[in-house]
C-alpha cells in the first residue's frame, strides 16, 4: 500500500510531535496502528528517526568546527557561547555551587597538599585561616573571584573553606561569606574585617553588602564608632580609610548604636530605602539612597561565570597545543563527545585515531566547567579500554578526577594488562595515596605518595600527576600543580600501557580486576617526557576550575 | 592463547568504534527517546563486551549487535511501561524487521542529508542545527536564530520536511 499525500502529511504531523517529545497518547496510538499495518509508514518511520540521529551528527561535526575555526582569537565566539550557555551554565553553576559548599561547611578546605596548620583557640587577633575543627568555624568563604591577599606569605582559604573566627582581609577581589548562623556578606575588596563569631564580624575598612534571613536576625558589624545590627535585612556599608562609614539599607530594618567623639551617644533606626553617614568623629548624618553601588550575590554569580568561560576558553587552547605536542603520547580531553558516543577521542594528531578508546559501560558527565564533558564511573563494570601498545622509559600520567566515594578497595584510574614486565597500574589507595606500581619482571613495585586524598578532596575536581623516569631512576606524584613526593626507583625501567583500561583495575596482586572507579575523568594525557613541577603547575593553573591559587602562588597569573 | 585474547579484545573496540552510531541509530527507532535510547546503548554495549566470546569473527557483527540491542529494548519495555513512546512488541518487531532491511539505504540517505544540509539557506540551516547539537531544543535553536518558540517548532516541521523530501530524492536518483 503506497502512501496518498494526506497520509504522508498526516505521518509527518505525528512524527514531528514524535521528535519534539509532544506526541499525544492517543496520537501515539494512531502512529502505532500505521507502523504496525503498513511496511510504506514503517520505511518513511525509519527514515525519518534516522535522519534525526544523522542530524545530530551533522550539527555536531559542524558546530564544532565552525567554534574552531572562530576560536582563533575572535571574542565573538566567546560572547556567542556564553550567551547560548549562558541559562544553563547558570544553573549548573549554582548547582556546582550548592554541590562544593553545602556539604563541605563543616569540612576544612585543604586543597594543598600538605596539611593545615592547627590554630589555637583564642586566636582572635591572628591571622584568619581555614578552620581546622568544627567547634572554631564561624563561617564559609563561598565564592572568590581574583583575590589578593594583604600577606602573602600566609597560606590562604579557597572557595569551599570553612574559617575560623579572626581577621580576614584582602587588597583586591571579591568575596562571599556565609555564616554560620545564616547571614551572607559580600566583600569587595580592598578590605580589614575580623570575624567575631558565626553572626558577628567588625568591619575597619571597604564595602559589604549583607543579607541576613529571618534566622540570622541580631547579626551585627561592628564599625569604628559604632555597631550595626540587623533587624531582618539587606544593607550595605562602606568603611573609609578614615574611619568614616556609610550604612545603606536596601529592605528592611537595621539599629545602628555608637557614640560620637565626645562620648554622647547615637542611635537610629534604618529602614529600607534610607541611608545614613557616620564620620570619623561618630557624628551621624542623613543620606540619598544612591543605587547600584554594592555588588550583590546575583553580580558575584554572574562575574564567576564570566571567570568560569575565560578559564574554559584558556583551558581550550591549552588542549590544542597539548594535542599538538609531539611529546604527547595519548591525550583525551573528554569534550566535544556525543552524549551517546562509545568512542573517546584521542587528540593528539601522532596517533591519527588508533589512540581512540572504546567506552564500556560509563555515562558522559559534566566536566570542570558548565558545557564541558567528562565520563562518570559508577557501575563495576564501567572502564575505557585502550589500544596502545607503546612501552615508556620516561612518562608523565596526567589526569583531572573527581572522586565520589573512595572505600577499601580505592580508586583505579588506568591500568595495563597484567603479569609482564612493564605493566603498570596508577590509582588511589584506600588511604588516599596516589599509586604508581609497576610489574618488574619479578615483583611488583610500589610507589605511594602521602596521603592526597581526604574526605574534603571528594566531590571536587583533582589534578593529579606522576613523572617515571627509568632512566634515572626517579619517580615523582604531584598533588594539584605542587610536588608531593620524590621516590628512588627501585628496579622497574618503563611502564607499559598494553591493553590499558582507564577507570577499572586489572588483574595486580591486591586488586580486585572486577572494579571501577567510583568518579568521573575529565581530562587525562600521558606523555613520553618527564615533565617537571612547573610544566605540571602550569597544567593544574589553566585546568583549573576554581580560583584555587591566588595571584601570589601563581606562575602564570602574577 | 594471551595473543588470541589480546586480538579479539583490539577487534572488540575496532568493531564498537564502527559500528556504534548505526547501533544507536536502530535503537532510538525503536525507542525514540533519546533518553532511553542513550541508556539503553550503554547496556548494549556492556553485554557486547561480556559476551563478545560467543561473537564469530567475520560473520555479521552489526547484526549480532542489534539482536543484543533487540533484547534490552524488550527488557526496557517494562520498565518504560508508562512512557508514552514506546511501542508494543508486534510492532517492535516489525520496526526492527524494516530498519534491518533498509540499513544500505539509511547509509546512502545519511550521505545525501548532507548535501541536503547544503541546499538550505543559512537561517534554516543554523536552525537546524543549533536544534539537533547534544544537548540542545527547540527552545536553544529559537534562542540562536532570533525567534519565538513557537515560530521555531513550525520553522523546524517544515525543515525536517523538506530535508527528508531532499534526501529521499537524492537517494532516487542515485539508485539504478
């Protein structure tokens, strides 16, 4: 039975709702007794899915290179991705936001490798750093966007960090704190606060915009005459170098209580759409409500996203000239992947595609940054299976993961075939170490950083790094851009990627060969070189999705 | 007996490589939703691996895959119950009976659609392919292209339609 022109008008009817996810149940009905009863509707039927999924190839294949060829150097293509992305990059930002911070409030941040320094509990007057136990913690740094600090010399909290009370301060940048009890402040650099305890802070000089929900009530910024408390609010105040403020209450209602130079005391009540000076003597003066003069948690989002696509656009280039490389023995950046694609990719041109892995098993994932792909390790049976064959006597493991859990039996992220000389396994132990064991002919060798991992580092993104060199004998594991431990090789001379698996143990003594990874990868590279720390900082510092490393730390950011 | 694993494992991933886009395509004819359909090909894929031992090299390994693919749609069947895109066993099978029969012809047409691709002048193009980039709706291509949604659901009927009339058109004039 060939079709008539209206039953094929009809067919399309029902397949564009079909596509469009929009079909009705009894249109789907009507769509069913057609497939089933004419071989005519069930070839156009077939057709037509199809050419859907060769669309998506199409647009894929071409949208692709239409943002390659525009990413040399246009800032349109940026404005044009951040513009497309930019709804969902939002959401996945603020999803990526509660994910770092809700769990991590009674965690200390440690994202260095070594460990915190412990503070005393009477430290009021010292130097604020991260917390190191819950009873000190009186609020969350949250977000940071290009902070410099006062001291550079100290060691400084991250995004995520949980803080102690006692001063905190920074000469550039912003900051979001949320404390304990609820209050968020907003700080914009440059500025000298203390933090009191989890509803209080005092503030010496610079801007904060605060919002204080019902349960925070009472919280209070102590200024240089006076005292600000809250009475259910959103204010702003700004601390002059002269110790003069101005106090502007955008909703709500706030007591302001002082005294002025001569010792009489002063009082006011601020509500919503008021403002009022105090100047260096305490004396208290009405003032315009002026508008847009402080950055609220609405700015900060949107400036960490810009922050967000800069470091994607970085990273980017970087990736090409790492694909490029020709010290780059294999190199998977996980991006640019269908969401249903079996292959990941491998970039470099060396390889001309038989460096591609199959993935078994894995789901593709979101990476370091919102758009950016990565391949998530759940199931037992989720690896990517190699097919290189390549034997190294010099060699740099290089990977960005994110661990969900690590129990008893850790974390593989590649191993090699078993049982011969050079076959080589690189993964995180129960305890947290990184591992490199390598099969010398007669034994097994294994070389175990100190312990990287802590349960703070989970659900976060990691660079890790090893350097084997057998020809000097020395093996190297770097912890997010910073060495971590130095070894003597004992006897093993090259490691041996034949039959590799990423994300899945293999037969090695101790492992269990029927297990995966419990995380997702989102970059990995391997190349014939032994790359030193500052290649290898250089890597974590573009890669990196956080404001991690201040401009202080940095090498390529100063 | 090592080597003779380590060769069907390298034939395993060479095969997985080639063939994976047709696999998904037969897939998502019988369950058209992408959703599923992605979640289905991941359990293809894990049985072909585990059961890749029972496979004979040489014979049709497409074929031997889609039957694995054939038995996971069933299985999903009951558990996609409730959705309203999938159909029922009789017509499963033949869907699948057809599409096994016409994949030289869905090869051929997957070659003309980007000739067809060609032909469109550029808003329409750009629309549809902003709509089918992973990822991506109508409500992104309507975004990108400077239209309503719903000026974007009608734009795209009329596009899928012309593009299907194109390649089944090229495809005519292509056969003896």
């Amino acid at each position: 039975m060939s079709l008539s022109d209206q039953d094929i008008i009809e067919l399309n009817e029902l397949l564009d709702r079909l596509v469009e996810n929009s079909i009705t149940l009894e249109q789907k009905k009507r769509l069913e007794l057609w497939l089933e009863k004419s071989d005519e509707a069930r070839r156009f039927y077939v057709s037509y899915i199809d050419m859907s999924v060769s669309l998506g190839h199409y647009a894929d294949e071409t949208l692709g290179e239409i943002e390659k060829e525009e990413n040399g150097g246009s800032l349109n293509n940026l404005f044009h991705f951040v513009q497309s992305w930019m709804p969902l990059a939002a959401l996945l930002l603020f999803g990526l936001y509660l994910y770092y911070t809700l769990p991590t409030q009674v965690l200390d941040e440690g994202t260095e490798p070594e460990p915190l320094a412990q503070n005393s509990s009477s430290q009021t007057q010292l130097p604020l750093q991260a917390a190191t136990t819950e009873h000190e913690i009186v609020a969350v740094l949250t977000k940071s966007i290009g902070l410099q600090w006062d001291d550079p010399s100290s060691r400084h909290p991250n995004a995520g960090s949980a803080l102690n009370s006692g001063r905190f301060g920074f000469s550039k940048g912003m900051a979001q704190l949320e404390f304990m009890q609820g209050a968020t402040a907003i700080l914009e650099g440059p500025v000298k606060t203390t933090l009191v305890h989890d509803n209080a802070m005092e503030l010496k000089l610079g801007k904060l915009r605060a919002h204080v929900p019902r349960v925070a009530v009472g919280f209070s910024v102590d200024l240089p005459m006076g005292k600000v408390i809250d009475l259910g609010t959103d204010f702003g105040i700004e601390v002059d170098d002269e110790g003069s403020a101005e106090v502007y209450v955008f909703r709500g209602k706030i007591s302001y209580q002082g005294i002025d130079i001569e010792g009489n005391e002063v009082r006011a009540e601020v509500s919503g759409g008021e403002a009022i000076y105090l100047d260096s003597f305490g004396v208290l003066t009405p003032l315009d409500m002026p508008l847009g003069t402080f950055a609220g948690s609405a700015d900060l989002a949107s400036r960490s996203l810009e922050n967000a696509q800069k470091r994607l656009s970085a990273w980017s280039v970087m990736s090409q000239e790492l694909a490029s490389d020709n010290k780059t023995l294999l190199y998977y950046n996980f991006d640019g992947h269908d969401s249903w694609s079996r292959v990941l990719k491998d970039e470099t041109k060396r390889n001309k595609g038989s460096g591609d892995g199959a993935v078994i098993g894995c789901q593709w994932s979101e990476g370091r940054w919102p758009g950016k792909g990565a391949l998530q390790f759940s199931k037992n049976n989720d690896r990517v299976c190699l097919n290189i064959n390549e034997s190294l006597q010099k060699a740099t493991l290089v990977a960005w993961i994110k661990l969900d859990s690590l129990n008893r039996e850790g974390a593989p992220i590649v191993f090699s075939k078993p049982h011969f000389n050079g076959a080589f396994g690189w993964s995180i132990n129960s305890f947290g170490k990184l591992v490199l064991e390598v099969d010398s002919g007669n034994t097994v060798e294994k070389y175990e950083s100190a312990v990287a991992f802590s349960p703070d580092r989970l659900g976060r993104w990691v660079h890790l790094a090893t350097s084997f060199d057998g020809e000097n004998k020395w093996i190297s594991h770097f912890i997010n851009g910073r060495a971590f431990s130095r070894e003597k090789l004992s006897l093993a001379e090259s490691i041996s990627l034949k039959k590799g698996l990423i994300g899945h143990y293999q037969a090695f003594p101790n492992h269990n060969p029927n297990l995966s990874m419990k995380g997702s990868i989102d970059e990995f590279a391997i190349f014939d070189s032994v790359w030193d720390e500052t290649d290898i900082r250089k890597l974590y510092e573009v890669g990196c999705p956080r404001d991690d490393f201040t401009s202080q730390d940095s090498i390529l950011f100063p | 007996m090592t080597i003779s694993q380590d060769d069907r494992s390298a034939e395993l991933v060479q095969l997985m490589m080639k063939y994976q886009r047709k696999l998904f395509g037969y897939i998502i004819t019988l369950v058209p939703s992408r959703a599923d359909a992605e979640d289905i090909l991941q359990e293809t894929s894990l049985t072909i691996c585990e059961k890749f031992t029972d496979y004979e090299s040489g014979t049709n390994f497409y074929s031997w895959a889609c039957q694995i693919a054939f038995w996971k749609v069933r299985a999903a069947r009951k558990k996609f119950a409730t959705s309203k895109v999938i159909f029922n066993e009789d017509v499963l099978e033949v869907i699948s009976q057809t599409r096994v029969e016409m994949e030289e012809e869905l090869d051929e047409r997957h070659h003309a659609l980007s000739h067809c691709l060609k032909k469109l002048n550029e808003r329409d193009r750009r629309m549809v392919l902003v709509r089918y980039e992973s990822g991506h709706n109508v409500k992104a291509a309507a975004q990108a292209c400077g239209r309503t949604i719903q000026g974007a659901y009608k734009a795209l009927n009329r596009i899928r339609k012309t593009l299907h009339d194109c390649v089944s058109l090229e495809v005519s004039m292509e056969s003896p």
